[in-house]
C-alpha cells in the first residue's frame, strides 16, 4: 500500500505541467476526476454523478421545441435570439408577432440560415391583428401543410412539418383572440383541422394560445375542449399557470403517448413554464424524440498561453540570435524569417500548440464585456429567484413569500437594464458603423443590407415559369439596336 506524506501530496498540486488531453478525458472517463463546476452542481443536485451526466446527455441529444406569445416581434428580435440560445431551443413557434411580409426581424433570420415558415398580417381588409410563424436553427427544415382549405374566422393556424435527419413531426400553431368570447363555431372549425391532424402517421404537436381556461376544470367551455381533444386521441400536456395575471390559457396539446429516445418507453412529454419577460405569456418549453442536427466544427492551433514562464521565455531570448546583433542577416525578409523560427522554436519548447476542435458559436459585434457581466448578473438573480421558490414552496409564512416577492423585483429589474443595456449598444454600433463607412458608399450598403437581411430573400412561389419567361423573353428585333 502506497503511502504519502502531506508534503508529498502538496508537491503534486502543481500548474505548470498540463496532462494531455487523452489523458484527461480517460480520468473523466474512469470517474476519477471532474470539473470543480459539476461536482458542486452534482452536489447541489444530491443525485449519483452518473445520473446528472446522463441527464446532461439527454438534454443534449433531444430536440428542444418552445412556444411564447410574444405580442409583436419588431422591438423584440434580439432579446428572443437571447432567450433561444440560454434556452438551446431548436424550434420555436410564435403567436401574435404583429409582422408584415416585409419583416426586416424575419429577413435577418433567413439571411442567419434560419429556416421561417410564417403567416403574415395583410396590411388591408384585416379583420384582426393575428400571426402564427415558426422559427427553426439551421439543421431543421420546415415544410407548410395545409391541413383545410376553408377560411377560419376565430381562430388563425399554420402547420408545418419539421425533419431532422430521419426524424419528422407535425407541429401546429393556433392563436384565438381573448378579446372575442367563445363561440360554437371554433370548436366547429378546431375540429375540421384536427380531422386532419389526426391522419398523420408522424407525432403531432398542438400548440397555441386557445384563451381556454384549462385550468378551471367544471368550465363549461374547459370541458367541451378537453372531451373535443380526447375524441381524436389527444391530451393538454399539464403546466402550471402560463400568464403573468394567472390561468392557464396557452397550452401543448399531443397524442397520449409518445416514444422517448433514448429509454424507448412511451411517455408524455414534459412541458415546463418560463418566465422570460418577452410578453405577459410565459413560454412552454418541451423536448421531441429526435437527435440535435450535427453542428459544423473547426479545427484550430492553440497554445495555452496562461502557463508560460516569462522567466524561462527572457533566458532563451537572451541566449538566442535575436539578442546577438553581429548574428543578424542584412536582408529585411531574411532577418524578419528568423525572428519568426527563434520564435516558434522557443515557445515549441515551453508551451507547445496543440490542435482543439470547436464549434463556432455567432455573437452580435456589439456584445461586449459590460453586455456579459449584465447577462452574469442576470442569470445570477434568476437562480437565486428560482432558489427563494423553492424554500418558499415548503414554508407557508408571510417572510416566505416577501422573499420570493424581492427576488423576482430584483430579478426583473436586472432583466430589464440588461435588455436596455443590449439595445443601446446595438444602436450605437450600427450608429458608428454608418458614420464611418460614410464616405465609402460599397461598404455602407454592405453593412446597410446585412441590417436589414437583405442576404437571403425567402423563396416565392407565386410567379410560375410560363409568367418568368414571359416577362425576360428577348425580341430578336432588340439585338439590332
């Protein structure tokens, strides 16, 4: 049995020699070692370190899918981008964006390589001021469905079909306005789309704001939507309440069982509320059996950069040619190649470069240092509200829930000056860029049409190959002028 003394065991702890990364990764493997972050998030946890890493590596492997009522997308483009990335959300579905066809927020997503599947708002003759869309990350394609033909009148829908890699799913959108009461016609006309829905082989998601409240079970309104679902074989995913003033009124409806991929059972899938201040609805956050689409990866050359000795650095230069002047060639290119290989040489011998693979991850221009001790601080505020719930949940006292009162004030006020903070770098930015690039015409309409996604415009379908021909056909008379 090996024996160590406490000087021993001290002499080890050092940071100047870095295992490779093989190495590292059969110690993680082997469980002999983890990051200081998931050992105390283990502990915090209290479950078995093999659990929490398989948890992690199904949240990674599953397609996550959300729904807000976001109540206009214009002012709000950049603070949803935030919250889907925090969020890893893959496909998000939208109610009530308020947009046109001429979106500059939805023109910016496709020239991201978003996929956009939405439903405008017609600027004449509208009735009502509604929109349903889709978002997905690059990876997902998105297909329209056209599941009736009739025109509805109290509520507004799209379908789409989502496919990554083998997977496929049929994703519905429904918004029916709070302001207009309940009438027979909309379970009427609910029931001619889910005559539809109900036909199709893939799994189906049903979400929307329905303005039903699902959460008053002798309703009489509650009880006719519920029995309307269950005819057609399927069910409200449960949640707790989905608006700020209460009452559960937006909803994921599914079929009663769906396969999980990776135990193979088939279960229902969990919805959970967030609170992400983009509207007085909360977003519903739920996961779909299919694998995240694969992320393109780059290689890069890196020196770690942190464990160099400036010591051992300044005694290899003194040694070196560059310190010996009558050494030095008299060619410019020769003496500027030799700066380079001494160079090189030396730090090959104290910090040798090492190839990582990484996956790019895009950041706005502007986000800088102050933008990311806000998101910090933000993020910091919204555990400790989220930690004050939790104590609050198994103490009924009035210190209880005064704490859980400040919490969420400070959380939210934090929220708010991180999202003003984003808005005012964002504007100054773009506010320098085009006063710089003032006097060069090219590149301000360069930087003008990557504002306004101008990059990519949607495809359309509404001119036919007889109606393009016709328009660029070329008279023969026209080649002699």
């Amino acid at each position: 049995m090996l024996q160590y003394t406490a000087d021993e065991l001290w002499a080890l702890r050092r940071y100047d020699v870095t295992p490779p990364r093989s190495v590292r990764k059969s110690i993680f493997s082997h469980r002999l070692w983890c990051p200081f972050k998931q050992r105390k998030r283990v502990q915090r946890s209290g479950f078995p370190r093999s659990r929490a890493r398989r948890a992690a590596a199904t949240r990674r492997d599953q397609l996550i899918a959300g729904f807000v009522n976001i109540r206009s997308v214009h002012n709000k483009l950049d603070d949803l981008l935030d919250v889907r990335r925090d969020r890893s959300i893959d496909l998000l579905c939208l109610a009530e964006t308020w947009h046109d066809d001429d979106c500059v927020g939805f023109s910016r997503l496709r020239a991201a390589n978003y996929s956009v599947v939405d439903r405008p708002r017609p600027r004449v003759g509208v009735s009502s001021d509604l929109s349903t869309n889709h978002v997905a990350v690059p990876g997902i394609n998105l297909s329209r469905v056209n599941v009736t033909t009739a025109q509805l009148s109290t509520f507004e829908h799209i379908c789409v079909r989502a496919t990554s890699g083998q997977f496929a799913a049929i994703i519905v959108v429904i918004y029916r306005p709070g302001s207009s009461s309940i009438q027979s016609t909309f379970f009427d006309e609910l029931s001619s789309v889910f005559d539809v829905v109900a036909t199709f082989q893939e799994a189906v998601y049903v979400a929307g704001d329905f303005n039903v409240h699902l959460d008053r079970c002798d309703d009489s309104y509650t009880k006719q939507f519920t029995d309307l679902l269950s005819h057609y074989g399927f069910s409200v995913c449960p949640t707790t309440a989905t608006h700020q003033a209460g009452g559960t009124i937006d909803a994921v409806v599914t079929r009663c069982e769906v396969t999980d991929l990776s135990s193979g059972a088939e279960c229902q899938p969990i919805v959970s509320v967030n609170d992400v201040g983009l509207s007085d609805h909360h977003l519903l956050i739920w996961s779909l059996p299919a694998r995240k689409p694969s992320t393109p990866t780059q290689t890069a050359s890196r020196r770690p950069w942190r464990q160099l000795d400036v010591d051992q650095l300044r005694e290899q230069l003194k040694a070196s040619t560059l310190c010996q002047p009558d050494k030095w060639p008299d060619d410019i290119d020769d003496m500027a190649a030799m700066y380079e290989s001494e160079l090189n040489t030396m730090l090959d011998c104290l910090i040798p470069s090492r190839v990582v693979t990484r996956r790019p991850r895009p950041s706005d221009p502007w986000f800088d240092d102050e933008c990311r001790e806000a998101k910090r601080l933000t993020r910091r505020l919204e555990r400790a509200y989220s930690a004050v719930c939790r104590r609050a949940a198994s103490q009924v006292n009035k210190s209880a829930s005064a704490d859980v009162v400040a919490a969420k004030t400070a959380w939210y006020a934090q929220r708010r000056n991180y999202r003003d903070l984003r808005r005012r770098k964002s504007h100054a930015f773009w506010c320098d860029t085009v006063e710089s690039e003032r006097a060069s015409p090219s590149k301000l309409w360069r930087s003008v049409n990557l504002l306004l996604g101008r990059g990519k415009p949607p495809a359309s379908s509404d001119i036919s190959v007889d109606e393009f021909i016709s328009y660029h056909i070329i008279s023969p008379n026209l080649l002699w002028r």
